[in-house]
C-alpha cells in the first residue's frame, strides 16, 4: 500500500487575526515542497477534544497505514491538550507517520524535532499525574468527611444525599428495596455448611437477578460479603479491621453500631494481610448499614478461613486433594482419571523432574481407610451434655469472647495509636466475662460422656474434604503405602 503526506486543517471561528483553513494548508504546501498532499478540514471545530469529523479520518487513515507525514500549521490546530497529543503521538510513532509543525519548526524527522517532542511527551505525563492526583484528593477527601466518594452504589443502595459530620448534604448511599436479600444473604452465608457457590446456586434458582446480571456466582456474593458499607459498625469492627492492618481514619466514638464504613485502597489479591501498613484506609459513612456488626464478623471468618485453605483441595477427583504429599520429594501429589480409573502422579517427578518416586496407592482403599479412621477419632469425642441448645450457646459465647479477645491484640499489635492501659482493661473485662460463664456452665449437670457413632459417608463431597482438612495435616505417599499425619 502506498503511503502518502497529508495535511490537517482547523478552525473553530473566523476571525480577522486567525489565518483560515485555506492560508494553513497554503503554508503547509510550502513546507512540504512538491509532494502530493491530502488535506484534512476540520471548520467550526474546537481543539480541546479530538471529537471532529475530518480528524477521526485522519486518525483512520493513519491506523490503517496510509500517511508517511503529517503536517500541521501550529501543533494547537492539532490538539489543545497537551496529554491528548501524547496519545495521538504513540498513534502516530506506532504507525511511522512523521510529524511537522510549520509556524513552530517542529519536524520529528530532525534530532530537534525529536527533543522537542520529549519535552512535550514529559508536559503531558505531567498533566497526567496532576489530574489524577487532583481526583485520588477529592476522593480521599470525601471519603475522610463520611460521604460517598462516587462511583456507582453497592448492591442494596442507591446514590443519594444525606447530612455529613458538618451539617451540610453530601454524596450518601440510601438503602433500596435489595436491603432485605442482601441481610438474607449474610445470614445465610453464616450459617454452618453454606458456601459461597451453594449459595449462589439457590439463589439463582429461585430467579432472583445478582447486581448486574440474571444469575448469581460466587465472585458476586464474595465481594458483596467483603463489603463493609454493610456493616453496622461498632467497637469489634474497628478492632477488626485494625487486627488486618487498615488505617482506621476516625475515632472510636464514630463507630456507633449505625453507619457503615468506606474501605478505599488496595490488597493483595493472594495475601491474608494488605499490601502495607497503611495502604487501605477505613472510614465511617454517613449512610446507614444493613447488617448487624456481630453477623458480618462472622462472615468475614469464615471467608477468612476460606482464603486459608488457598487452593488447597480444589480437585474434583478426591476429597483428599490438596493433602496428597509425596513422601520422597514432599511435593504435593495430584490425581487424574482416565476411563474410570484414578492415577495418582507426583508433581516434582512429573513437572520439575525432580523426583523419582513412584506411587501406587489404591486410592479408593486409601480414601476408605481415612475415612474409618476420622469416624474413629470424632466417636471418641465425649457426647453433648443432654442440653445440646445450652452447650452450643456456651461455645458460641466463649468463642465470641476468644474473637474480641484476638481482635484487641492483633489491633493492639498494629496500631500504635491504641493505649496500653486500653488494651489491659479491655483484656481483664473479658477474662472476667469468661470466668462467669464457666462457673455457670460447671453448675450444670453433667451427662456420662460415652463414645458417639459417626457416620462420615453420609456427608457430600465437600463436606468430607472440610472435615478431612481440619483433621489432617497431610498424607505422605510412597510405593503402596501411606502415612496419615494428623493434626489433632
């Protein structure tokens, strides 16, 4: 394809000081000595955006590998931004076309044209930066006053206006007609079996529609769980997210069991902890939340406890995926099947040609094996008191007690804004708190404790590989044997 030199022409209004489109493309003629140009027109247009029609041409024609160079009167009848002729620029270089401005002896074919055009190129990252600074400080700076920084409203809300901590309106988010799916989705999550993609799929069969589209998964539902403009926030929240490692921008007495909280920043996506001290901030809004605080907590361990397992036992094949170890190398070991036969493959031999074990372990009779043996250990767990609703209440206290306790010293160890004094106190009250519920819970009767009979295959697939996973540290494979290393 032959490639020829054009020449770009505008004017947004005539006047007597500003030379027509006729006198620029006359000029460019000159420059351009004898050579054949095409001329592009653009009349009554403005420079501040490339929104022209003989302009968008020219940018067709230039992708498409028909101009060699390019010539313009003054680089403002081109573009008016500095960072919008940064753009066009890469367009240009990224396609060969050279590019001249007559009045301003600005030739990219010449060393100085080029030295010019790094000056303009390092003016237009400036202006770059500069504006997007200007937009991370108005977002940081609502964000610090309580109110919605923009962007569009978590699911459950709508953009709306409500008074900020100086009395004046500002950006809010109001609770819509999604408030109660969205508590129901909590409390169902809490709840003792319930996964994200189970989750997901009930909802999605009753046909209710997800945020942005017809069906529910479980991306949707964790990010919706993780979202902490839900939270009625109190004290346990804030110890919470300080224990994470968050900046907590506002006092303790914001935090009143209302409002919801605005976390901005970013975490790593494979990390339990953030990317650094400091590098997610947390606030208190000025819209109301959904869930109650003692609820999302529970939520947010779970989820944390998911995010422990990594990718651990994400085999369809067994449920002792991600416990597999080769006992040679101690590289996990995977399973593959093939014509209804399992196969089990050491990944340091056969990805790394690392090791040079070879495993034969029937894996059906390990599987069953494992299984007689986790019945065994869960039968020998004394039976429940004969008020089964009492002991679960006392568990469920005590275990709370142990959560306010652990978030008072994660936070204690990542913040150093938290008093020694507050943190001891804090740590007594609770120790006093678990004292007197033991003395009552010994005042009870109690049953004769005997062994229970557990029935492991009655469980589905992902219910053996939750319970193999907390009993279990790992299985070391070699040969035709198989050693079960047991975490309790």
């Amino acid at each position: 394809m032959s490639r020829r030199d054009a020449v770009y022409a505008r004017q947004s209004v005539e006047k007597k000081d500003s030379l027509s489109i006729s006198g620029q493309v006359d000029l460019c003629r000159r420059m351009a000595g004898e050579k054949e140009l095409a001329v592009y027109r653009d009349a009554g247009y403005s420079g501040k955006n490339t929104d022209r029609p003989a302009f968008r041409q020219l940018m067709r024609d230039v992708k498409a590998g028909r101009i060699a160079t390019l010539y313009v009167y003054r680089l403002d009848r081109f573009s008016r931004s500095v960072a919008d002729f940064g753009q066009l620029w890469q367009v240009l270089q990224a396609n060969r076309v050279e590019f001249v401005s007559v009045s301003e002896n600005f030739d990219t074919s010449t060393p100085m044209g080029r030295a010019m055009l790094h000056i303009i190129m390092v003016f237009a990252q400036l202006e770059r930066e500069t504006t997007a600074q200007r937009v991370r400080d108005n977002y940081y700076r609502r964000a610090a006053l309580g109110a919605w920084p923009g962007g569009p409203a978590p699911f459950g809300f709508d953009n709306g206006r409500a008074a900020g901590r100086d009395g004046r309106w500002a950006p809010a988010l109001v609770p819509n007609g999604h408030g109660e799916l969205v508590r129901r989705i909590f409390a169902e999550y809490a709840g003792e079996g319930t996964s994200l993609s189970g989750l997901a799929k009930e909802l999605s069969r009753e046909g209710i529609p997800g945020p942005k589209r017809a069906v529910w998964d479980s991306v949707t539902l964790s990010r919706l769980l993780h979202n902490p403009a839900y939270v009625k926030a109190d004290e346990q929240v804030r110890l919470y997210y300080l224990g994470q490692g968050v900046t907590v921008s506002d006092p303790a007495e914001y935090f009143d069991g209302q409002h919801g909280l605005l976390l901005v920043g970013r975490r790593e996506a494979d990390s339990r902890r953030r990317t650094g001290e400091g590098s997610q901030v947390l606030s208190v809004l000025n819209s109301p939340g959904l869930v109650e605080a003692e609820l999302f907590l529970r939520c947010q361990e779970k989820l944390r406890k998911n995010r422990q397992l990594g990718r651990s036992g994400q085999g369809k094949h067994t449920w002792l995926s991600g416990l597999l170890k080769c006992a040679e190398c101690g590289y996990s070991v995977s399973v593959t099947e093939n014509g209804g036969k399992r196969y089990l493959h050491c990944s340091g031999r056969y990805n790394l040609a690392h090791c040079r074990s070879a495993i034969r372990v029937d894996l059906g009779e390990l599987e069953e094996r494992v299984q007689g043996e986790m019945e065994k250990l869960l039968g020998s767990c004394p039976k429940p008191r004969a008020e089964e609703g009492d002991e679960s209440r006392y568990a469920a206290s005590m275990a709370e007690l142990d959560r306010q306790a652990e978030r008072l010293t994660d936070a204690f160890a990542r913040s150093e804004s938290m008093p020694a004094a507050y943190l001891r106190r804090a740590l007594e009250k609770i120790g006093r708190e678990r004292q007197a519920l033991r003395q009552e819970w010994d005042r009870g009767e109690r049953r004769e404790e005997r062994p229970r009979e557990i029935r492991l295959g009655d469980l589905p697939f992902d219910g053996k590989k939750a319970v193999a996973a907390q009993l279990i540290g790992c299985i070391r494979l070699a040969g035709d044997a198989a050693e079960i290393r047991w975490t309790v």
